[in-house]
C-alpha cells in the first residue's frame, strides 16, 4: 500500500501537466454552444496511449449537430486476477460548461494557471479534477507491476452536463455495465472528503403563468393585475409547502425538502401599465419519499384559491419531475470498500449522506445499479475562478488507487 501511495506521488507533476494541458481544450455541448468532446477525446486517448494503458475503447455516439458527428465516451479495462468478482468502476465527464462572464475571471479560464497549490480554469475541479486522477490512479496501478484481484474500469464520459444523452445514458442502454458492477462517480463531495453520497433529492422545476387583463395604472379596477395575483400566490404556495411537507431526513444538508421560487420574467414595460401577464419559475428540492405529484396537488390548490380571490388564472408549465430513484444501500460493497479506502488513506471516515443536486449516479440507480459519489473539493463547479486543489488532486488519487486493490 506504501509502494502505491509513492507511486502515486511520484505522478504528481505529470498530473498538474495532464490536468493544464486538458483543460485548455474547451469540451462544451452543443447546447450551451460548443462543439462537443471530440478534441478533448483525442488528447486523452493520446495520453493514455503514452501512459501505458493498452486496453482502450471508443464508444461513439451520433450527434449531427457537432463537426465531428458524434459524441465520444472512452473505456479503459485493467483486467484482474478473478474474473467472478464484479469490477470496479470510475465514471468521470469530460464535458464542461461555458465560461460564463469573462469579466468575473481572474485569469483566463482556458489557460489554467497553479497559483497557491490551486490550479484555477474552467472544468479543472468540475469534473477534470477525478477524471485525472482516475487515470493516474489507474497508472500507479500499473506501475506497482501488480494485477487487482478484480477488474478495474474507467468510464470517461460525454454529455453530463446536459442530461447524458450522448453518454452515460447510452452506456447503460448497451449493457455495458453489470448488475453487481461497483460504481464509483466522483462527481461531487466536501472540502474534507469525509462524505459519501449515496441518494439524491427529488427535483420538481416549472414554469409559473399568470394571465389577468392588462389596463391603466390609474385605473386598476378596469384590469386584474397578474402581478398581483402572482405575488398573493408566491406568498401563500411558501408557506403552505412547507408547511405541508415537513419531515425531515438527517442524511440530507439541510434535512429538508426546499421549494425555491427563483427566477422571474419581465412583465410590461412601462410603470404606468397593470400587467396582464406575469411569469416566473420555482425549482423544488424535495425529500424522495414525499411523491412530487403530491406537491403539484398542492400547488394547483392553492392556485385556485388565489384564482378566486383574484379573479386571474394560474396555469403550470414546462413541468419538469425528477423522482428520486432508490438510495445506493449504505452497506453495498461500493460504499463500504470507499470507505475503507479513504480511511487508510486519509485517516478519516467518511459517512453516506444525501444532497439536493443532481449527479448522473441517479442515472445508475434509476436501473437498479449500485453507485457512490464521492471526491475531495471546495464546490465550485460552474462559479467564475473554478479551481482544483493539487492536493486534492493527488489525495483522490491515492483513494481511488486503493479502492482498486480492494
């Protein structure tokens, strides 16, 4: 174990390297703007060529909207000593998300700069930080010259950021993954790397429209205001949501659902206009075992309460439900051998735990697969000044090296 950790320390520049050199190639989709993953893809097989690494596959995934044609997910395979024993998996992105304001960076964010033992750029923690040491991690395996007593797997994926279309989804669809398979997603964690993410919240976003009849401010009584009837709705709909779905699971932070109302369209453009249409947004973070249709229920109550008071109608649109698929069990082989892992490592022990945002490690449990998320960060996926802590970087990788021999 001691061999290994060195080993992994003795990568610690070719990962600053790796990690720079990648991130340098913006790997956007289509959606957000980009061209895809493509040349992304090719650095990497390139590097992994280098690396040693001899079992690479490519599964392609057609995609017209790119130059390329098709969306790129790479598998690497380190075969193992006992072919009855379920592999273990690191499924990682190499998609990111746009810059965003250029004016909130410090530096340029596709020229990542090491300040302080921070790698700063776009896409090094989210998700370049794990994809890295994933792979150098994998390296130090082979360079111990030992085989696993199981198969190790990493899986580097196109597509998560907007939904795994083209990636993990597919991967599932061909099987490529076993029913007892051990997933590892480090795509989400703490500062300290004490947490294990084994469920999610369930996650209900829609679109909120008010229709009233429009009309002179000096006259009001000549119009309904939607404005008004909205406002008279948001204050109530807080209220009685939480008031209506109350329980609480100690596993999530904060132990509660969350109904959020957040974004809100223009109405009119002038002061001197009631409005007769008003549009705004609610993303609800709800605990799985409270059934989303429940709230909807709730919702279209109350709606009809302010709809009778008002004299304006409420509609719902652009419902989106994501119910929360079953937890990874606390005692499944991947949460227990992770936690073994990051307490030789690391000296600590990691506890399960629940979040309100979404990993593609839903995607696995919505089949039945058994998956764990976890890595070491300071959660700054999609902010300006996105950073990686070479420290971080390197102890993952140490993590992740012993869960292989496990």
């Amino acid at each position: 174990m001691k061999d290994l950790s060195q080993n992994v320390e003795n990568l610690r520049s070719e990962m600053i390297i790796f990690l720079t050199e990648m991130c340098r190639i913006p790997a956007i989709a289509p959606e957000s703007g980009g061209d895809g993953e493509s040349e992304r893809a090719s650095f990497i097989l390139m590097q992994l060529s280098m690396l040693g690494f001899d079992q690479v596959e490519v599964v392609d995934v057609k995609d017209d909207r790119v130059s390329a044609k098709k969306r790129p997910n790479i598998i690497v395979t380190i075969p193992g000593k006992n072919a009855k024993l379920p592999p273990i998996w690191v499924v990682s992105h190499m998609d990111i998300v746009p810059e965003g304001d250029l004016k909130l960076w410090k530096s340029n964010p596709y020229d990542p700069v090491l300040k302080k033992g921070r790698l700063i750029g776009r896409g090094v923690e989210d998700n370049g930080q794990s994809l890295t040491a994933s792979i150098f991690a994998a390296k130090a395996l082979l360079d111990s010259g030992e085989k696993p007593e199981r198969t190790v797997k990493l899986a580097i994926v196109a597509d998560e950021e907007v939904g795994s279309k083209y990636g993990i989804q597919q991967l599932v669809k061909k099987g490529i993954f076993g029913k007892n398979d051990l997933l590892l997603v480090p795509d989400a964690g703490s500062p300290d790397g004490s947490k294990i993410e084994v469920v999610e919240k369930s996650h209900l976003q829609l679109k909120v429209v008010t229709h009233g009849r429009q009309a002179h401010a000096s006259r009001p009584h000549k119009g309904t205001n939607a404005f008004r009837a909205a406002s008279k709705f948001v204050a109530k709909i807080s209220d009685i949501l939480y008031e209506e779905f109350d329980s609480k699971d100690e596993l999530f932070d904060p132990p509660f659902s969350t109904f959020a109302c957040t974004k809100k369209e223009n109405n009119v453009p002038n002061i001197n206009t009631i409005p007769g249409e008003d549009e705004f947004y609610m993303d609800c973070r709800v605990l799985p075992d409270v059934d989303l249709n429940d709230v909807m229920k709730v919702m279209k109550r109350v709606a009809g309460e302010i709809e009778k008071d008002t004299g304006a109608i409420i509609n719902f649109e652009d419902i989106r439900l994501g119910q929360a698929p079953p937890a990874t069990p606390v005692d499944s082989p991947i949460v227990r051998n992770l936690q073994r892992a990051i307490k030789k490592m690391r000296g600590i022990t990691a506890k399960p735990m629940g979040i309100g945002g979404g990993t593609c490690a839903a995607i696995f449990r919505a089949e039945g697969l058994h998956a764990a998320v976890w890595e070491t960060n300071d959660e700054l996926a999609h902010e300006p000044n996105e950073y990686c802590k070479v420290e971080n970087l390197v102890s993952d990788a140490k993590v992740m090296a012993r869960l292989f021999q496990l």
